[in-house]
C-alpha cells in the first residue's frame, strides 16, 4: 500500500541529519520499503514519521550488510508472472467429423494433458458463456480504397454475436485509438465503427498489445478474443525485415533470411495472449497477399511472405484462425463465420504446476473429449515466459 505525507511537514517533524541525507539519496530496494511499510504499525497503534524514518535508517545499513546479494536476485522484471498464481485457460471448438460444431458437452466430457501428464480442470465455461471481444480496425493506409466495405462486414459481425458479448472496437495506423469501450450496445459499437478514420502507416503489433491490456480489465474470468482485419504488414518490422533480407536475389533466398517467428514483437503479443487465454483471428486483406504482388521482387516477397507467417502464428498459437480474404465481396461471410465460431467454443482452464521455472521452453497441450470420433480443437501449447 502506498502512502503519502507532505515533505514539509516530515522535514520539520525530523530535521535531517547527515546520516539521513546520505540515505535519503540512495535507492532503497522495493523489498525494504514493504518491510519498512508494515512494521509502521505496531500493536494497532501508527508509528510516527520520525520513527519511520529512523527505522529504515537502521535497517538499511544493516540490510546491505547481512544479505545485499539474496536481496537483489529476488527483484524480478515487472512483466513476469509466476506460474503459482497463473491458470492455463484454453478456447476449444469440438465438432463432428461432418465439420458441425458440438456445443452439448460439459465438463466431464473434456481431459486435459500437458507434457503428456493429465491436468485436473480447474474451470469451465460452455459454449453460450460470453466473450469480450475486441474488434480492430486496420485504418492504415492500405485500407482507404475499400474502407466502406470493411465497415459493412464489421456491422455484418455485431449481428451475429451474441446479446451478452462485449464488444471494444480499437482502429490502428500509426496510432492507436480506442473508439469504443466494451460493452453490449450494439448501437454504440456500430457507430464506432461508423467514425473509424486514417492514413499512414501500420502498427500492427502496437495495437495488438494495447488490445490485451484493454482485455486484461476485463478479469480473469471473461472469455477473450480479438479479431482483427489487416493486411499484417506492420511498419517497424517490414523496416527490419526488409534490413534482414539484404541483397537476396531470389525469393526463396529472401524468404529464408528473415526468421519471422523469431520477432520480440510477435512473441511478446503471444505471451500476453497466453497468459489470458485470448485467442487472435485475424482476416488477412488481400492486399497482404505475397502470391498477389503486382510488381513482386525478392526484398518484397520476404517481406510479405514473413508478414503473412506472423499473422498465421498468432492464430495458430492461440487457436484462433486465419481467414484469408480472397474477395473484397468475401469479408462480410469472413466475419460471420468467426461469429458462429466464437459462439461455439468452450473454455477450459487448468493450473499450470507451480514449481515449473519460467525457463522459456514449450510445453504441449493436447485436449481430448469421451467420444472419439468428435474433432478437437484448441492451442498446441505454450512457452513458460
């Protein structure tokens, strides 16, 4: 708990001496001020500041003296998250070997495995749960020609979710912009996407990540996914890429010098991701297309073609889908069907063994239901960042 005092006030309540000035300007490690801060009160009763003060005085020195080491090792990077505390929540689709959702099953019906170990299912969520659900809008500037039409296809998906789904709707070009926070009215999701608007460039990976931390308010609980329409050409990574490929002069030799699944950018989106168990669907515009180059070089092709994988390895890591749009007239059936997907997905959550080491290493998943000929779907795994 944080706790504030006036600084003029502490001033005169403790003169400064020369041994606190000398303390005053060293960084006290986060792990002595919470001890600082809970022995503050002592028997119900609050200690004064001068007291305080002169306690971390104490202490401090005498910190630095029997264990300045062990002290040090337990502060850890603020994006880490211990595996104690985090589920493993998984957005499964069944269907039959016709390719029809099966959206009767219950719990019991589901197994878990991890690294081949079956894991007990710790929550259960059937497949009329709802979702919050992003929506975000590539309106860079490789949009602009058929930026109608996207917005039709994305008022076609707000019909076909369900009433208790939440929908935010975020537009992406060189910024981010939230145009609408969640919630379950319809009309003031569609007039979101009535006023999306832009130009420039693409940042894709940006937007990606801001879309989880808007998803992460949402609590633990919430089923989670965003869909997302873009060419996938984000402009800082084509701009390494295009450094990566170099003087190739063939497209294989173009497409094999850039390690696409290797970008920090990517894989930072699919940690988050995985730590909340959103799953990505992106539809791919045509315009992203590398078969589809009107004036298509090496450099272009590697570029392209590395920006179409990463797109891949978001659905495929978070077991969302890729839907390639072919056809402008394709987008509005595009969407729908992810509607209907959405709305045939259970979520299944586990605990994660909690004396696992965050080491970075893959670790399968397979899911498996009572009836053998049903069909399941979820992600493959994941990597203990």
């Amino acid at each position: 708990m944080k706790r504030s005092y006036s600084r003029k006030t502490a001033a005169a309540k403790a003169p400064r001496t020369p041994r606190q000035k000398k303390v005053n300007r060293t960084t006290l490690p986060s792990q002595l001020f919470s001890l600082t801060w809970r022995s503050w009160r002592l028997g119900g009763s609050t200690v004064s500041f001068s007291h305080r003060y002169l306690l971390a005085s104490f202490l401090f020195p005498l910190l630095l003296h029997c264990g300045s080491t062990p002290l040090a090792n337990a502060q850890e990077p603020d994006d880490v998250v211990r595996t104690e505390t985090a589920l493993v929540q998984l957005n499964v689709g069944v269907v039959d070997p016709r390719g029809r959702a099966v959206t009767s099953l219950s719990q019991n019906d589901f197994t878990v495995y991890e690294d081949g170990v079956r894991q007990p299912i710790l929550h259960f969520e059937p497949t009329y749960a709802p979702f919050s659900l992003v929506l975000l809008l590539d309106t860079s500037g490789s949009t602009v020609n058929f930026r109608q039409q996207f917005k039709q296809a994305a008022w076609r998906f707000l019909d076909a979710l369900a009433p208790e789904d939440r929908v935010a709707v975020i537009q992406f070009n060189a910024k981010v912009k939230s145009l609408a926070g969640f919630s379950t009215d319809r009309k003031k999701t569609a007039y979101a996407i009535e006023i999306a608007d832009g130009a420039g460039e693409t940042h894709f990976y940006d937007a990606l990540k801001y879309a989880l931390n808007e998803l992460e308010k949402e609590g633990s609980k919430r089923r989670k996914a965003i869909v997302v329409m873009t060419d996938g050409l984000d402009t800082p990574m084509r701009n390494s890429d295009r450094a990566s490929v170099g003087k190739a002069q063939t497209d294989e030799e173009a497409i094999a010098s850039i390690d696409a699944k290797a970008s920090s950018a990517l894989n930072a989106v699919l940690t988050a991701a995985d730590r909340q168990g959103v799953s990505i669907y992106p539809l791919a515009l045509p315009s992203g297309d590398p078969k589809r180059l009107p004036l298509p070089d090496p450099v272009i092709t590697g570029i392209y073609s590395a920006a179409r994988t990463r797109l891949q390895s978001l659905a495929d890591r978070t077991g969302g889908r890729l839907n390639e749009i072919h056809k402008l007239e394709q987008m509005a059936r595009l969407y729908a069907e992810v509607a209907a997907e959405l709305r045939a997905l259970y979520t299944v959550a586990y605990q994660a063994r909690g004396d696992r080491a965050r080491d970075g290493k893959w670790h399968a998943i397979k899911i498996e239901v009572d009836q053998p000929q049903l069909i399941v779907r979820t992600k493959p795994g994941y990597y203990s960042r």
